[in-house]
C-alpha cells in the first residue's frame, strides 16, 4: 500500500543544507536530522493563512495563548503530564536552549557534563562559555546504551560541577533512557546541587513497541532542578521554523534562564509559534502514520546492514537516525568509504566516535533502498 511518505520530494540545494553538501555530485546527502517528507496539512495551511493575511509583524510569545494551550495538551496526549502553563518558556532552537542555560547556570572556569558519544552542539557547548567539559561515556550492558553511573556521580561531585546536559532519547545511538536510570540521575543531581538540563528533542519520535519516554520535568527528584527542552522542529520536519520550548517548573530557575537570553536571543518567530501550534494540534494522525513509516524503514534497514560485511548497525529504540559500526571495514577514512559509494552520512569523528557513521532514514523508501544497493557493492 502507497504511503504519502513514499513520495519523492525535490529539494532545492539553495534552501537545503543536507542537499547543498553533495550538489552536483552523485551521492545521497542523509547526515543532518531534517526528513524528506512535507510537514502534515495542519502545518501547511497555518503558514498559507498567515502569508494571505500578508502581515509579518511583532509577537510575543508568551501572548501566544494558543501554542501554549497547544503544548500542554500534547505533552498529556504523548506522555501523561499536564503541566501548569506557566512553567513554558518559548525559544528560538533547542541549540539556543542549551546555550542559554550554560549562560544562566554556570561561570566561566566551571564544568559541564555531557554524555559521549552526543550531538556535536552539546559536544562543543563548553568552548563558548569558557566552561571544562566532563564527559561520561555511554556503556552497553543488558539493556543496550545507557550512561556510565558512578563517573557521572564522581564528575557532579565536583564542587566545580554545577550543571549537566542530557540527551535523551539519545542522539545519535537512538536510545530512550529508562525512567530507573533517569531516578539514578536525578538522584545524583539532588544530591550534588546539579542543574540538569534534557535536550529531548526527539522523544515523539519513539520506534519501539513498548518504550515509554520519561521527561525530565516528570521526576519530582528534578522539579526543582530541571530545564526540559522540546520541539516540534524534528516530528513534524519544521526544523526550519526556529522555534522550540523549554519545561522549567522551578519560578527561580526560569527567571534566571529567561534573565540570560535578555539582549542575545530573538523571540520564537511568528511562522514557528503557528506552525507549532498546528502541528500538535492538527497533527496527530499524521504523526502516528509518520512513525508507522520510521519504523518499517528502521527494520528494513536494519536487517540490510546486518547483512553487509564490517558493518553492524545499533536498534534505534526512538529518532529516524541510525548508528552504524564500520570499523570492521578496516579503511583508515570511514567517510570517504561511504561517499566513495554515493552515500553522505553524518561522520562519527563529529560525535566524538571515529570509526562510526549515523544514516538519516527519514525518507522514502526507494530512497533508501538506493542507499543500501550503494553500500551493497
């Protein structure tokens, strides 16, 4: 059965950074966390509507009534919190977010932590805060990917240590935290005065049967010492829009965050603030077909790099990106072995993993039928 996200979709590499890296040159760009897909008709017709009106002026966010109706209605629909609405604090990209919080949580010649292998933004968040960064390492043990603990607890004791960066699901290996091993953290940042602040941009976009996303926002352990940062910008392919929320239930915390962004960080823009609006409340059935599709393209893909020699792939729990191990190739430059192939991933070296490589596979499926016939040869 045809699904609308078979549909191939020309991008336009002057409005596209993943097209424009491989103009002219016979390789598929699937490195940055965008989808090949339109954005469901919710979103579409909120943005026709505004460019009929034909007025682009001024708006405050937090006199957006209606996006912020709109997020606590989702975050009850999705995860099974209803939040007061004046714990949302709207922003310009969940990037911003984290960079913001550094700003308004840490001085310079403090420490931050961070997970590793992570999303190269948190990775490198430090340098502009002339902050030292902390990394605790991802660990596989019974139940796949989850943070090494008791370097975590060593690193938040550290009276230079004040605040965390979570990525959760995880970027780029696809795991979901579970909520045992998010009460083993908050319990570390209750007890060493820790500010954790979780990047979840992707925790709507859950693949696996049975996983639950826990928010940060929901332990009563990081109430009191949470940002919580979450987008539309990735379910519902409006990365573009620039507009994202953070979660703070702590009055404190939230002044200081919004004191920090004062004189740097623009207001969430007019078409994000609609476009997100539409997109949790329109979206719903689209965003379930979304997943159905994600899902069959994570099995089908997964299964073809399983079968390729040197090559094994990590079994995304959550996010249309996929992990992939090519050090078994035994080549000294892991990119080039790709787009000598005609396939552009997002190189490991990036999230601090040489050697790896992680697939976009939010596409259609010929699309990506094509790329496993490329690295089949």
């Amino acid at each position: 059965m045809t699904s609308v996200f078979d549909t191939r979709i020309e991008r336009d590499p002057k409005y596209s950074m993943k097209w424009k890296r491989y103009a002219g040159q016979d390789i598929i760009p699937c490195w940055v966390a965008d989808m090949e897909f339109a954005a469901p008709a919710s979103v579409q017709e909120a943005l026709m509507s505004l460019n009929q009106h034909g007025v682009y002026g001024y708006l405050k966010p937090e006199d957006f009534a209606e996006g912020r109706e709109a997020i606590v209605d989702w975050l009850e629909y999705r995860h099974g919190s209803r939040i007061p609405e004046e714990w949302i604090v709207w922003m310009p990209g969940v990037v911003p977010g984290f960079n913001m919080a550094c700003r308004a949580f840490t001085e310079a010649g403090q420490s931050v932590i961070v997970q590793t292998p992570n999303y190269p933004p948190i990775l490198n968040v430090h340098k502009h805060h002339q902050l030292d960064s902390l990394t605790v390492p991802v660990v596989y043990g019974a139940d796949g990917p989850d943070l090494d603990i008791e370097q975590l607890a060593q690193y938040a004791a550290n009276e230079r240590c004040n605040m965390m960066i979570l990525c959760n699901p995880m970027n780029p290996n696809g795991k979901v935290l579970s909520s045992e091993s998010l009460q083993r953290i908050a319990r570390i940042c209750e007890k060493n005065n820790v500010v954790l602040v979780s990047d979840e941009i992707h925790c709507d976009l859950i693949l696996e049967p049975g996983v639950k996303h826990t928010p940060a926002f929901s332990l009563e352990g990081l109430q009191e010492r949470s940002v919580t940062l979450m987008s539309a910008a990735k379910t519902f392919n409006i990365a573009g829009l620039g507009v994202s929320f953070g979660i703070i239930p702590n009055a404190g915390l939230r002044r200081r965050f919004l004191q920090a962004s004062n004189g740097l960080s623009p207001w969430a823009n007019v078409p994000g603030l609609l476009a997100t609006a539409a997109a949790f409340n329109g979206g719903r059935d689209w965003h379930g077909e979304l997943l159905d599709y994600l899902r069959a393209n994570r099995d089908f893909l997964f299964q073809a790099i399983e079968s390729l020699p040197g090559l094994s792939m990590a079994h995304s729990e959550a996010t249309f990106l996929a992990w992939l191990d090519a050090r078994g190739l035994a080549v000294d430059n892991h990119q080039k072995w790709f787009e000598d192939r005609g396939v552009g991933p997002s190189p490991g070296a990036d999230f601090a993993a040489p050697g790896f490589a992680r697939i976009n596979f939010a596409c259609p499926r010929a699309q990506l039928e094509n790329i496993v016939e490329r690295l089949s040869v």
